[in-house]
C-alpha cells in the first residue's frame, strides 16, 4: 500500500473498475467511455470504503480478500466507541455499497428439559427461556420464561426443576418493590390451550401450629401467620429469620411448625460471639427458643 497506483483487484461492486488506495479510501477507479469523452452519470463507479473500521486500519490482505471474496477473517482487535474490544468479520453489503461488521454465530444453548406446552427443545437467549417453536413469524407456541424475575436471574438448573416438578424449592436473592430481599418457591402454571407459561411466587411454609387455621408465609423479616390481620383470630405467631445471629431457612421452619421442634442446628451465637448448636423449640406460648 505504497503507491497510489497499486491496483488491488477489480471492483465487487461493478465488475469492471480497478480499486486502488487512496488517502483515506479505497476507491473504484472505473470512468467507463473516457476514451470517447462521452462520460455519463450511468457510467461512473463510485464505490469506495474507509482504510479504517472500529479503529483496526486493514491490512493489505484484508483489503484484498474483502475484494474478491466480500468478506474478511475474522478480526479481534476491533473497538466500540467505549474501547472495548469485539471481534467480528467485516463484510460488503453490494445492495448499499457499505462495510458492515458480522459476528460469529454463537452456538445455541439449550435446556434438558422440553417445552412442557409443545414439547419443543427450550433455548436459553440472554433474556429468555423459550420454546423453538415461539421464534419467527409462523410461531406455535408461546412458552416463554423470563431469565430475570423480582431482580434475580434464573439459573438453567432452577428452570428445568421448574419444568419437571412445575414448583422449586424455597430460593432467596428475589427483591421486592422496596428493594428488601425475600425468599420464595416458583411455581410454573402451563395453559395449555394458549400454549403459554406464568410463574407465580408461593411463600406458604406450613399451617400454623397456634391458631391451627392459618398458614404460615415466609415475609422478608420473619416467618408470620396470615391469619394477624384476621379480626376473629388475631394470631400473632412469628418467627424471626434470624434468631441468636443465625439465619433460619423455611424448611427448618416447617420442622419446628410440625414437630414442635428441630434437629440440632449450627450456628448460632451468643452476645459476645461464640458460637454454639442447639434445637429450635415452641415453648407453650408459641415462642421459638434455643435450647
């Protein structure tokens, strides 16, 4: 790319002009009927792209191989207009006369379970879990999952226990309005007429062993009876998510709710920071106790 005459192939665009560098393009040189002087607008070539793309310059054999086959390797140095680098090939689009990049295809990740609507294989988008079928103009289905529900991304194993068993475990790290974290299960309903999926959050624990007609909800500071607003009732059973500096999980909340009592857990903490392992007892005023 010394000379201003070297001529790099013949044009992609119309078939005939040289292309040759110049300052800060590569240029057609075609001006077919200049030997005659009977130039027309018709005749002239005006094809010509940057020497530079996304602050790469191209090299001499990029330069050509974009010439005569539309399209370079792929590069990896490319940069946004942030500095961050991509990589991606650079091809000629002929119908508008432009350089544009295009991306490696990325290979499809797909779930182990099938669509539960359609049987259909469910792929994982970066914003989705859907079925194959509900991509494209001639759809058939409309399974789809959001990967982000109340501010927690799903992960592919949560999903396909969501599928086969249509509820989770209790998992935490949801947020709620307020920005408070909750934990909750995920149940997936299916209608299958529409072919389509809603997932609904139930933070039932168990019944509640005060007033024997409530049920217990996980909230996000304490495990409590549904049955507090109830002017008839008024239970005010509560268990806190943290007793004696240790988190207690929903599940050995259900233990003491049916049981009256836990295994030995590990854990807590006393005032000063040492740390001890006890049962979680109901003592007869429906007060967990350490013991």
């Amino acid at each position: 790319m010394k000379t201003n005459d070297n001529n790099l192939g013949i044009c992609p665009v119309c078939g005939k002009g040289q292309i040759i560098e110049g300052t800060n393009k590569y240029n057609c040189i075609r001006v077919a009927g200049i030997e005659n002087k009977s130039i027309t607008v018709a005749d002239i070539c005006t094809f010509s792209f940057f020497k530079s793309y996304f602050d790469h310059e191209l090299t001499s054999a990029e330069v050509r191989k974009l010439i005569e086959t539309g399209k370079t390797d792929e590069i990896t140095d490319l940069k946004r207009k942030d500095g961050t680098k991509f990589s991606a090939k650079l091809e000629l689009d002929k119908e508008n006369k432009v350089i544009k990049p295009v991306f490696p295809e990325k290979s499809i990740e797909y779930l182990n379970e099938k669509c539960p609507c359609c049987g259909g294989k469910v792929r994982i988008t970066s914003k989705y879990f859907i079925c194959e079928n509900a991509i494209g103009e001639e759809k058939t289905c409309s399974f789809l999952i959001q990967k982000i529900i109340a501010k927690k991304e799903l992960t592919k194993n949560i999903v396909e226990i969501l599928i086969k068993k249509r509820k989770t475990d209790f998992i935490g790290g949801f947020k709620n309005s307020k920005d408070e974290d909750f934990e909750t299960r995920l149940v997936l309903e299916i209608s299958t007429e529409e072919r389509k999926a809603n997932i609904t959050f139930n933070s039932i624990v168990s019944m509640c062993p005060k007033c024997k007609k409530g049920i217990i909800i996980a909230g996000t500071k304490a495990y409590g009876c549904n049955n507090y607003k109830n002017e008839e009732i008024k239970c005010d059973f509560t268990i806190w998510k943290k007793i004696n500096g240790r988190t207690i999980n929903p599940s050995e909340v259900w233990k003491l709710c049916e049981n009256g009592q836990t295994e030995i857990l590990d854990g807590f903490k006393t005032k000063d920071g040492k740390k001890y392992s006890g049962k979680l007892v109901l003592v007869d005023d429906f007060k967990a106790k350490v013991i």
